[in-house]
C-alpha cells in the first residue's frame, strides 16, 4: 500500500512539473501573468509530491518491506536502523529520488527567498527547474523505479557494509545540496539567456544561490575524501578515482563561476562567460550525477548496469547540455560583454583564475572521460591513475593558488603596478624565507614542501595585508570582503595538509605476532592481539594495538576485521588516533598463521588539515551569503517596485 | 589603437599559453596512460616491458601463497585460457579471494607480473570490469578454437 502510495506520489509529481516547466515559461515569454503565477505553487506541489514519495520509501526501508525489490536489494532486518533509514539513497533509484527531492527543496527556496525578484523573472528560474525535475522523475518512472514490487523475501540482502557508516548519513544529501544547488544557477543563466536581461542585478541574484551550493559541494566532497581515508582502509585521501573526479569538476568550474560572478556583479564584464559557466557547472553536475551512479565506473557508487538507462541518461544530458549550449550560441550575443578593463586589473587576474581552474577542469575530465570513450568504442581498456592527475594538476594549481593572493589586493579596471609591487615585497621576501628553511626543520628538505610552504603563507600574508588595509580605511564589516577571505585561508589551511601528508608520511604494512612492537615516527605500536566481537549484523575480530611514544602511552586503538552475515562480505574497520598535528592510522590485513595478523600502521601528518581547510573555505562561503548586499538590494527594489 | 594592441597581445599571450598547457597535459597524458591485458596477451608477449600495465582476471584458486614476512603475497591470475604469476607487497583487499574477479597494476619482467596495486570489486555480486573483459575475451578465443577440436575428438 505504502509503496504504490509513493509510485502515485511520483507520477503526481512528474505531471506537476511538466506544468511547472511549461506554462510559466509560456507566460514570461507572452506576458501572461495567469501562467506565470502558476510556477511558485506548481513548484511547491512538486516538491510536496516528491517528498512524499521518499517519505513513503524510507517507511519501506525502515519497516522492513522486503516485497520492494529497492529494499530486499539494500537492506536487511538486522541493519541497524538509522542505516536502514540511509540506504533509502544507498541504491541508485533511491540515490535519483533523493536528488529530485533535493531540486525541489532548492526551487522551493528559490520561491521563498525571492520575492523581490521580477515575476517573470522567477518564473523562467522555476521552469527551467521544473523542466529539469522533470527530467529525473520520467527516468525514475521509466528506468529506475524505487517502488517496484517483488514476491515477498524471506530477508534482504543488506546495505554494502562500506555504506553502513555515520558519514553515509550526511555525505550524499550534503553533495547533493551542492551538485544539485548549481540548478539555481543554471536556471538563473537559461532564465537570462531567455529575457535577454544581464545585468549587475541578475549576477547580485545568483551570488548567493551559487556560493550556498559551492559551500555545500565544498563540504560534500571533503566529507567524501575523509570518509574514503577512513572507511576504505588505505588511508589515502584522495585518490583521483572517477567518482571523486566527477565532483571535483563542478567544483572547480563553480570555483571559476563564483569568481566570474563578482566581476559580473561588481564591474559588468564577463557576462556572456559567467552564463557559459553556470551552464558549465551545472552540466558537469549532471555528468557527475550520472557517471556516478549509472554503473559506466566501477567504484562503491556504481549500480547494476542497465542499457535503457545509459540510454536515457545520454539523451538526457544532450538535450540539457546541448539544448542550453544553443541557446547559449545564439542569444550570448545580446547579453553582451560589458566594461573594459587593462591587462593589469582585479579582472584580468580573475580572468587568469578563471582559465586555469578550466582547464584543470579540462584535464580532469580528459583523464575521466577517455577510458570511458575507448571502452564504449570498443577500442581496449585503460586507466589514467593518479600520476597523471597529479602530473597536470600541481602546475595549473600552483600559479592559480599565488595569484589569489594578489588578486583580492589589485584595483578594479586597472592596477598601479609598482604601488602593489612595494605593497607585497616584504610579504613576498618574508614567505619565500621562512618556505625555504622551515622543511629543514621537519626532516627532510623537499621542493615540494617548500612549494606549498610557499603558497600557503603567501595567501595568510596576502589576506593580513588585505584585511589590515581594509580596517585602517574604517569601511566597516563587509561579509563578502570578510567570507572571501576566510575562504582563501581555507585554501591555505587545505595546501599545508596535503604538502605535509604527501612528503613525510610514513606507511608499514607489517606481520605483527601478540606482543609484538613497531615503531614508526616516534610512536610504537604493540599488537596485544585480537578478540572476537559481534555486531547487529556482523562478526568479526577486534585487534588492540598500544601506542606509546617515548614510554608514555598515546592511545589505544581497536581496528576491527568484519564479516557482514547477509552478504558475507568481509570489510576492515581502520582505527584512527586524530590529532592536529598527525594522524596514527592502523588497520586489520589478514589473519595469518599463528595469532599473527598482517597489520597497516601509517603515520599522517597534518591530514586533518586538508578537511579542516575544506570547512574553512565552506564557512567563507557562508559568510559571504550573509552579506548585507544582498539583503538591502531586495529592500531597495521592494521599495521601488 | 591602443586598445586593439593591448587586446592583440593578451590574445596571443592566451594562445601561447593555452598551447604550452595543452602540450604538457597531453604529454602527461600519453606517459601516463595504463593499458590493459588479459593473461593469454602478457602471455603471447603483447605486453610493454617498459612501462606499467594492467592485469585482469580470476585469481586461481589455490595459488595464493604467502611470504614469510606476511606482507608479500604471489598468486596466479588467469583468463581461464592463460594464466601468469603474480606478486604483490601490501596487504590485499578485502574482497580478494581465490576463483574470485582481480585487477592488478604493475610490471611485467617476463617471467612475473610484479604488482603495486591490487584492485577487487567493492561489492560481492560485483566483477571488476577490466576482469570480467579479460575472461570474455579468452572465452570467445577459446570458442572460435573449440569446433575443430571437437571434431577431431
């Protein structure tokens, strides 16, 4: 009952936004303000539609219905249940549902949040959204149908156990949020393309919507990496897998379009760029979507492949990518380039920044993409690992990261080059000194590690010297000025713990027998042996390993080794001790003959700080929302309108 | 005039640039891509002794043995048709088992493929793909063999 409540929930939702994504469209376009009201209550009909139908798959999951295939395939009646409530996205129809729910909850926001934009206006947004959920609910109805019935199991064949963790509760909404908050933007810039109007009001509208979901994928993708360090057992953070790329490319195209989009707001230029770039993130987050979970990548997002889907989701995606593109072609030209600018202005190191996180993005998706193409071509297999990733992207990164640094400090329209110059040569000298001669302090002397000493001080002595100037002027609090600052030294906090866990950490794999010790940076672990352990729907064993330093005892730390019961997947559970300054990560290999086990002990230094530095820039994000601009502009045109 | 030099000179200046990018990601690119083989082509010596590859296919069963330090392991992976020892330093995945789906990057020295990485699948239902290609492939090449066999039997 429950079920088909929820299939008739989607169907509902599927014909409310084919009404949402037509007749307001129709309306702005004729100037028919009955069609035109149509799209906020259209949209929000949608949305309680949707949401009713995923509250109406959580109740299968949670109750255990396992005459719906979706939950026999990912549940089981021992997984505990806050698991059980989360494997309503562990499957690929559940992942789509929570995705339409996520771009009905944005497009709800949009028609809350934007009363003092122009009718038409919000109604060209919401359709292009409507148009897009509706998209996704036809290829649920179709091809991936969350409700489908089955003859009633015995028990399901339960959640992958690399999915039954705390992080798997906010990682794929929070991604989510960001993948799918990039709609707004996108919406905005098709509405634009559509009206033909671009101008610093438009741009000061998308601001915020752009950087919420930049923040939100910002924390989406490092909740990804951490859950990977600790989850797959490896302790890597990121490992350039086609999953993690799919994210990082509307990444860093978001990245360029919050940049764009302050050039836009702030001086008028890069119009036509900014909407190819909205276009471009969004696109990206759709491919992402889609590589992730259509099964074309192997990784522990991917799904059974089905060959209707692969089709639906390519038509799809050319008709959204190819169909905004087009218009792009042929309306970019009335929407007009705007003011000019010198070759050395705020602009043009925005433009810089702009084209090397493209063609990061290009590289990235070089690297992602062509396997793919070769294998559909049937050309041979091969894979692009992380030397190439790395090969190509520290060089792009690198300048891009100095010149964030001076960007925020160079004048609009054009710079006074020898002012700025005397402004950061003490900044400069300084950073370059202490980035040469601190690695010799931590061990080795690297290239590398000086590199990224260098970066990272040089954006904390940049943003003291921009904050400083700001303060002494007396202009008060500024949440944009403030927000992006504090992003940037996020990018500073994220470069120290990469350069760091790159160049000194330290990884053994060893045969440890009871009682046995190995030492690694100072720290000794000793292996006191395993027990036996049972959880609600496993077993396994629970190793205990001592770790003193110097005589004194650190930590002690159980990794465990598991067997899932319904799926007799085995699964190692890794045992970390955070810390500011290093992680000590061990974990379970094999048990071998005689009490001894295979034993992973890493020392990671700095690691926390590549996520720490992740919040930070987030936060920034956030920050930056709350500036008044935003707030005072709806005001200001309520009180004109 | 002015403008139009200026703007003359940031275009070229962009083009150059964009052109030395272009060249040293594709560069990157070519030295770093990793092919795929199946056994009965590492076999047949279809495999580069000079750069690394990739391995894919069942892990025989019975063939996993381990060193006395533990931590370095030696299997043979086969496509049901050939098959090729494997060694590898590290502890394996979990979902490496013996007759089950592997993927191994690494060298090849002629005689052993040395491996640095191994790969299964993330799931039990799950084959890698590079794994279930290889065995395809020695299937339909043992197919097109099997009808003259056949008759003379």
């Amino acid at each position: 009952m429950i079920p088909e409540l929820g299939h008739m929930a989607l169907i509902l939702a599927l014909l409310l936004a084919f009404i949402q994504g037509i007749l307001p469209l129709v309306g702005a376009a004729r100037n028919n303000q009955v069609l035109v009201s149509v799209a906020k209550p259209a949209a929000r009909a949608q949305f309680i539609f949707v949401a009713i139908a995923f509250g109406c798959l959580a109740y299968s999951f949670l109750t255990n219905d396992f005459s719906v295939l979706n939950v026999t395939r990912n549940s089981h009646s021992r997984l505990p249940e806050i698991y059980r409530f989360t494997a309503t996205w562990g499957s690929h129809e559940g992942s789509m549902l929570l995705w339409t729910l996520i771009l009905g909850l944005w497009t709800l926001a949009v028609t809350v949040f934007s009363r003092h934009l122009p009718d038409d206006m919000v109604a060209r947004v919401v359709s292009v959204m409507g148009l897009v959920s509706f998209g996704f609910l036809l290829f649920m109805l179709a091809t991936s149908n969350p409700f489908l019935r089955m003859p009633m199991a015995m028990d399901g064949s339960d959640l992958n156990p690399l999915l039954q963790d705390p992080g798997m509760v906010v990682h794929p909404p929070i991604l989510y949020m960001g993948y799918v908050g990039f709609s707004v933007a996108f919406a905005f810039a098709i509405a634009a393309l559509l009206s033909g109007k671009l101008d610093a009001s438009w741009a000061r509208w998308s601001r915020p919507w752009t950087t919420a979901a930049w923040s939100f994928l910002t924390v989406g993708i490092m909740m990804g990496s951490w859950w990977a360090y600790y989850e797959l057992g490896w302790g890597g953070w990121w490992f350039w897998d086609p999953v993690e790329n799919a994210s990082l490319m509307p990444w860093l195209v978001g990245t360029a379009l919050i940049h764009s989009l302050a050039v836009t707001e702030k001086r008028g230029s890069f119009k036509a760029w900014t909407v190819f770039l909205a276009i471009g993130a969004f696109s990206l987050s759709l491919l992402g979507t889609f590589l992730v979970r259509s099964g074309v990548l192997s990784s522990v997002h991917a799904f059974a492949t089905d060959p209707t889907r692969g089709l639906f989701i390519l038509i799809f995606l050319l008709v959204v990518i190819g169909g905004s593109l087009l218009l792009f072609a042929f309306r970019a030209s009335q929407v007009g380039l705007g003011g000019r600018f010198a070759l050395v202005s705020r602009e043009s190191f925005l433009m810089v920044n702009n084209i090397l996180l493209l063609t990061a993005t290009g590289a990235v998706l070089l690297g992602t993409l062509y396997p793919l193409f070769l294998d559909a071509l049937g050309l041979g297999k091969i894979s692009v690992g992380p030397p190439y990733f790395n090969t190509v992207f520290v060089p792009l990164v690198a300048p891009l990261i100095f010149l964030s640094g001076i960007g925020p400090l160079a004048r609009w329209k054009q710079v006074n080059v020898p002012e700025l110059a005397a402004r950061l040569k003490w900044g400069f000298g300084a950073s370059v000194l202490v980035a040469l001669l601190l690695p010799f302090t931590l061990g080795e002397w690297k290239p590398t590690v000086s590199l990224g000493y260098l970066l990272s001080l040089w954006i904390v002595v940049t943003v003291a010297i921009g904050v400083r100037a700001r303060m002494r002027t007396g202009a008060g609090w500024s949440a944009n000025f403030y927000g992006m600052n504090l992003a940037h030294l996020g990018v500073a906090v994220t470069v120290i713990g990469v350069t760091m866990v790159s160049a000194y950490q330290t990884e053994r794999n060893v045969r440890m027998e009871v009682g046995d010790t190995v030492t690694v940076k100072d720290y000794s672990f000793r292996f006191e042996g395993v027990k036996d352990v049972n959880g609600p729907n496993y077993s396994g064993s629970r190793g205990t390993l001592e770790v003193s330093r110097n005589g004194k005892p650190v930590a002690t730390l159980h990794p465990e080794k598991r067997i899932y019961a319904a799926s007799g997947m085995p699964f190692t559970e890794s045992a970390i001790d955070y810390g500011l300054t290093r992680d000590l990560y061990t974990a379970l290999g094999e048990s071998l003959d005689g009490g001894a086990w295979s034993v992973r002990v890493f020392h990671k230094p700095f690691v926390v700080w590549i996520w720490m530095g992740a919040v930070l820039m987030a936060l920034g994000g956030l920050l930056a929302i709350t500036d008044r601009r935003y707030r005072a502009s709806r005001k200001k045109e309520r009180a004109g309108a | 005039m002015k403008t139009r030099h200026k703007k003359l000179i940031l275009i070229g200046v962009a083009v150059i640039g964009l052109g030395v990018v272009a060249t040293l990601v594709l560069n990157a690119f070519r030295s770093n891509l990793v092919f795929f083989f199946t056994p009965t082509q590492v076999v047949k010596g279809e495999a580069p002794l000079d750069r690394a590859f990739r391995v894919g296919g069942l892990v025989e069963s019975g063939s996993l043995r381990r060193e006395p330090d533990g931590v370095t392991a030696h299997f043979r992976v086969t496509d049901k048709a050939q098959t090729i020892p494997v060694t590898y330093t590290g502890l394996l995945p979990d979902l490496f088992k013996e007759g089950k789906g592997v993927v191994a990057q690494g060298r090849w020295n002629n005689s052993v493929f040395v491996a640095d990485q191994v790969l299964a699948k993330h799931d039990e239902n799950y084959m890698p793909p590079e794994a279930a290609s290889a065995l395809e492939q020695a299937a339909k090449a043992q197919k097109t063999l099997v009808p003259p066999q056949e008759g003379k039997l």
